[in-house]
C-alpha cells in the first residue's frame, strides 16, 4: 500500500508540473485584456496561427502583434515556431495540429474537435474500459463489502482496523479488483482537458469559428449575457445532463447510506455545470462528446460477459 500512495504522489506530482498553461492574454496599452468587439471573447497573445477574421486582424494588428510571423492555419506544423517546452510539444502542438488537419477536409474546426475527441478516446479506450469495469465489480462486490462495514462496525482499535483492511483485500482479490486502474484515466483527462484548452485559445481558426449557432472561442457567459444568444442554455444542459449520466454511469452503488461520497454526483454535475458558463464554447463541445463517449461506452461494459 505504501508503494502505491507514493507511486499516486509522483503521478500527481508529474501531472501538476506537465500541466502549467501557457496561454498568454493579449493586452492593450491599458494593461487590460483586448476583447474582440465582434465576439466578445478575449484575445490569446501566443497565437499558433495567423487569424482570417477582419475584426481578430484589426485587434491584434492595433496592439502590436506582428501576425506575418506565424504561419496560416491550415500550414500549421507540429514544429510550426519552434520549441516552446515539453508541454507544448508533447500535447498541445500535435492536438492542434490534428484538430487542424481535420478541419482541412470536414470545413468545420467544431467538427474536426469532435473526431480528434473520439479518436483520441478510442485510443484510450483501453484504459477507460477498465475504470468501467472496475465499477461494474465493485457494484457485484457490494454485499460482501456491506457486510465488513457491518462487522467491523464501531471498532476502531489498530487490530480491527488491520484486519478489516486484510479482509478488505481478499474480497478485492475474489471480484478481481484494482482501485489503482479504475484511475488511471483520471490522471490522463486532466492534462488532455487543459491541452485542449491551450489548442482552442491559441488556434484562431477554432476560436473564430461557429458551429450551430455557437461561437466557439466565446464563453457561454459572454454568448448568453452579453450577445443575448439563448442557444448558449442548450449548450450548458447538455453540459450538465451529459456529466450527470456521465458520472451517474461510472460510479459505484457499494457505498454506505452515510456515505458523504454518496452525492458526489449531483455535486460534482453542478460545479461543471457552473464552470461551464466560464468556458469556452469549442471546450464545452469537447466535454459533451467524452462524455457522450463514456455513457455509450459503461453500457456496453455493464452488457459485456467480463461483469457477470
């Protein structure tokens, strides 16, 4: 077990330090953040690619920014500006590279966000079909669970404690289970939500865009408040629904009446919801789709033969 917490620690550890965004907001000769009066979003100054939109032009031109030093969008390359530190090179370059070759051939950045999204779960499948499972074993391990809190209950001497976690361990060992795997996606959507992030405030070909009625680089906040776009609501409930089922599918039932883990569902559905309406639009987009994703893919793992 101390192995384990210590290999979890330097997992965080390494997470923590790949993670350090490097967006930089555009600002003017105020020191204020330059808004684009088109859209009303604010302006990334560490662009990867040269803007097509005449407003976006105009507002990076008008504070300095010399747009002949970056290549247009659809020539954009993983080595495109040279090297700007592992975390660029490693995750934010090649997803926007990617994002941007689709583009190419479908004609719509929400679109090419949504089949890098897919793919990239795909590739991942693996791993996330294990926390899947790791559920669906805890689920079926929930009497034997139930009845060690029963008779471990109210006993909180150094020798109960012990053998109750003994005990614990061989009923993990009988429903094959291992909490370690059943995180081991965790630790991967974190770096990738904050790597799509970085590719849609850098990539003006995704934040200029529009998909369905929707600006994508423009938060909901601003396209509902500011734009007065009401599409924008529709947007944060299907945040909110997809991150509840999303939740509600992936969590396990072998959980104590007492459980404060019990709503943390409900919770955890309601600070995405609220976090959503500070996103931007392109980002709530690649949210629903993994969400969409793993909803389609905890019910063919609660059908398959591996949970019976």
């Amino acid at each position: 077990m101390k192995k384990s917490k210590k290999s979890l620690i330097i997992v965080l550890v390494l997470i923590l330090l790949l993670t350090t965004g490097c967006t930089k907001t555009l600002k003017g000769s105020d020191k204020k953040a330059v808004i684009n009066p088109e859209t009303g979003q604010s302006l990334t100054e560490n662009i990867l690619c040269q803007p097509e939109n005449k407003e976006t032009i105009k507002a990076y031109e008008e504070n300095g920014v010399d747009l002949s030093k970056y290549p247009k969008c659809s020539n954009f390359k993983i080595t495109s500006g040279g090297y700007e530190g592992l975390w660029n090179s490693i995750f934010v370059k090649p997803l926007a590279f990617v994002i941007l070759w689709f583009n190419k051939y479908v004609k719509s950045a929400a679109l090419a966000l949504i089949i890098t999204s897919i793919i990239i779960r795909l590739i991942a499948y693996p791993i996330t079909k294990k926390t899947a499972l790791q559920s669906e074993l805890l689920n079926k391990a929930k009497p034997d669970l139930d009845r060690l809190e029963k008779k471990y209950a109210n006993k909180t001497d150094q020798e109960s404690i012990m053998r109750k976690s003994q005990e614990m361990t061989m009923i993990y060992k009988k429903y094959n289970i291992n909490p370690i795997s059943g995180c081991l996606y965790g630790f991967i959507q974190l770096p990738l939500f904050i790597a799509f992030l970085e590719a849609i405030n850098r990539v003006p070909a995704l934040f200029e865009d529009n998909f369905l009625g929707l600006q994508l680089g423009t938060t909901p906040s601003v396209g509902l408040l500011t734009n007065g776009n009401w599409i924008y609501i529709i947007l944060i409930l299907l945040v909110g629904l997809t991150t509840y089922f999303s939740f509600s599918l992936n969590k396990t039932t072998a959980q104590s009446e007492n459980d404060p883990m019990k709503n943390m569902t409900t919770v955890m559905t309601v600070m995405i919801i609220v976090m959503g309406f500070f996103m931007p639009t392109a980002l709530c987009i690649y949210w629903i789709t993994t969400n969409l994703f793993t909803v389609i893919q905890n019910l063919i793992v609660k059908r398959s033969k591996e949970v019976c």
